[in-house]
C-alpha cells in the first residue's frame, strides 16, 4: 500500500490528483483542505488551513494518528496548495494578504514537510515529497511579488531537504515541480487582474484565449505518473514538468 498526503484537493490540480490516486486500489489517500472533515473515495480528509500554522499543526496531529501503526511501501507528501494574491505593486498591497500568501504557499508547506518526514520515518520504505512550485519563483513578474517570492523559497527549501537527505543517506527525494500553466480558477482569478495591479494580464488572458493551458487532469496524470517512475528524483530538486521528457 502506499500513502499519499495531498493539500487543497477541493478544487484544481488537487482536486485532480486526488481523484487519480483515488482510483488505483493500492493507495491511501488523506487529504488536507478546507473541506470538511469526511471519508472521501480512496481515504479521509481532514480540515485544515493552512493560512493558521496552530491548526495545521493539529491537522497534522490527526494525520499522525490516522496513519499509526500502519506500514506502507512508499510515503509521498504533494505541497499543492497554494494562493496568488495579493496581486500589485509592492508598495500598494495589503500587508494581511501579504502575510497570508507567504504563509500557505511557503511556510505551510515547509511545515508539512517537517511533520511528513516525522510521522514517516519507519512507517514507509521509501518516502518522496513533491512541493508544486511555480515558473513564476524563477522569474520575476511584475505584481506578484509574494507569490514569486514564496515560491523562490520553496524551491530552495526543497534544494535543501533534499540534500539533507543524500548527505545522511535517507531514502527520501524531494522536487520542487513547476508544472506549467494549467486551466484552474488561480488562473480565471490572474485574468480578473487589473492591468495597472498586473502589467502582464493580456499575456495570461491571451493564453486563455489561444488554448495554451493544460487541463488539471492531464497535469495531475503526468505527475503522477513520473513520480511513480521514479523521475522526479535527482541532484537537483528543482524541476519544470515541460521539460521532462515523455510529459
């Protein structure tokens, strides 16, 4: 059996991996989102926000002692969570929403991590952590800069887990994967952006527009079908599914 931990499955790419992992037998699936606690088709969800670290804590607390006792062949942890605003200019944003965004799209994660690697050390032979990143934490981009600047730290933060991990010889690969533009509602929300709080929106509304984003099923088939081939591992942890071959 093997274990998938998966955050923000409610809607988007989540909501499409979580669905395909459902659907092979010999997973368990237990999600984090901001449902409802629930059974869900291949596993459990447990509530959780990850804007508050208290409560993730607890959620990861649960998680903990839903998995206790139990021994899989391979533990992974998807960070796929995310939000992109405050969308704007540095000097006008909210500073809230500001916190808010480094918070679930750097520190929840870095968190999650930490806990993962806790609750599955010995539980699992093989253990893998995928933090869903961004072109975006690679280039900057005019009125996003939480967004890009919290993903920039998932990436190192991923850089550095993972060598963590080969400098004592752990069985744990972590990547930190860029998975490309994707027909979501975090895209429908980047199109909504006013021109002078996003300089770049006509490029994002003509992407739309001429059929470039990817549907999240397609996205989710892709990454999980690398990473159970095992090619989302490596020396270097920072990775662009479109440029892996076979995507």
């Amino acid at each position: 059996m093997n274990l998938y931990l998966v955050t923000g499955t409610t809607q988007g790419l989540g909501a499409a991996l979580a669905a395909r992992i459902a659907a092979d037998p010999a997973n368990e699936l237990v999600a984090l989102a901001r449902a409802p606690d629930a059974p869900i088709p291949g596993g459990a969800r447990f509530h959780a926000d990850l804007a508050d670290t208290a409560a993730l804590e607890r959620a990861c607390n649960r998680v903990e002692e839903h998995i206790r006792g139990k021994r899989y062949e391979k533990a992974v942890l998807v960070n796929n969570a995310g939000v992109i605003g405050p969308v704007g200019l540095l000097e006008a944003v909210d500073g809230a929403a500001l916190e808010r965004n480094l918070v679930v799209n750097l520190v929840a994660p870095m968190l999650l991590m930490r806990r993962f690697l806790r609750m599955t050390e010995g539980v699992a032979a093989l253990r893998r952590v995928i933090n869903i990143s961004s072109g975006a934490g690679r280039r900057p981009i005019p009125g996003w800069s939480a967004y890009c600047a919290a993903k920039a730290g998932l990436d190192m933060a991923s850089r550095v887990a993972a060598l963590e991990a080969r400098t004592r010889g752990h069985a744990v690969e972590v990547a930190s994967l860029a998975p490309g533009v994707i027909d979501t509602g975090m895209q429908g929300a980047v199109r909504g952006a006013a021109e002078a709080d996003f300089p770049d929106v006509e490029r994002f509304r003509r992407m739309k527009a001429e059929g470039v984003l990817r549907p999240a099923a397609d996205v989710a088939a892709d990454i999980l079908r690398l990473e159970a081939a095992g090619r989302l591992a490596g020396e270097e942890a920072v990775l662009d599914l479109r440029q892996l071959d076979g995507a």
